[in-house]
C-alpha cells in the first residue's frame, strides 16, 4: 500500500478547524493499521503493534466524541441525544472488536497470526467506513445547523 494514499475526502470537511483535525487524524490511523495488516503479506507482524493501533484509535474516539459532543451542547443542537447514541454504539462496537482480537490473539500463539491479522482487517475495514459515513450523514448535520445559526461563525 502506498504511503502516500489518504482515506480523508473533502466532501468530509465541516469547516470547523479542530473536528476536521480530529477527523483527518482517525483516517491517519485506519492506514496505519491497513498498512500494518498489508504488511503481513510479506513479512511477520508483530501483533503487539496491531493492538498498539486498536487502542490509540480507541483514545482517539473517545477524544473526538467529547470534542464534538461539547460543541454540539454549546450550540444547543436540537439531535444532540441521537448523534450522542450513534459515538455510543460505536465505542461499544469497538469494545467488542477488541474482545474478539484478544481472544483471535491468544489463538495466535499456537496457530499462527492469520486468524488475529484477518479480524485485525475486518475490524480496520469497518472503522474506516463507519467513521467516513458518520461525518457524511450525522456530523455534517450539525455542521449545516451550525452554519445556518445567525450570530456564530462556523469556524470554532
Ligand atoms: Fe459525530
Ligand atoms: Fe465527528
């Protein structure tokens, strides 16, 4: 995979400057990991590394979420209980992908890693396309509604 390719889009910008860097940021380490499971085509992965990445992304989605959810209250979003409940599902999705790698993981020491690295690219596959869809469908909402709000700048 070329380090060059960047899953960001700029249909995905809000134009507001902090969330667009968070949001940029989650992509960054989608490719990261599809690197890391690319990789292990050719060479062997250390899997130490492949949770390394699950767990940043973790930090990095509990981050954005308050980020988010704070401006989301500050300018009284009438959807704010919805758009709450989609990070929700999402965290606790991730909290069972990582159930499913620890215990691909503990598989990994007699039978080999492909089992970890395949569940390590479903897993990869489906962070990258929730988050895209997400800022497409939910959190560009909020960010017309904020534009369309008569006294706020957008760029926050
Ligand atoms: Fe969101
Ligand atoms: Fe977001």
């Amino acid at each position: 995979m070329n380090e060059k390719v960047n899953l960001w889009k700029p249909e995905y910008m809000l134009d507001i400057d902090i969330i667009d860097e968070q949001h940029k940021g989650f992509f960054d380490l989608c490719l990261k990991s599809a690197m890391v499971c690319e990789s292990a085509r050719n060479k062997p992965v250390k899997l130490s590394d492949v949770i390394r990445l699950i767990y940043d992304m973790r930090g990095y989605a509990f981050r954005h979420f308050f980020t988010e959810e704070a401006l989301l209250l500050k300018y009284a979003y009438p959807k704010i209980y919805g758009h709450m409940s989609q990070h929700d599902i999402f965290l606790r999705t991730l909290q069972e992908f990582t159930a499913e790698l620890h215990v691909e993981l503990a598989k990994a020491e007699k039978a080999g890693p492909e089992g970890f690295l395949a569940c390590a690219n479903h897993i990869n596959g489906y962070l990258t396309t929730w988050w895209g869809e997400h800022i497409l469908n939910t959190d560009q909402d909020y960010a017309r509604f904020m534009r369309g709000q008569k006294g706020h700048a957008a760029k926050d």
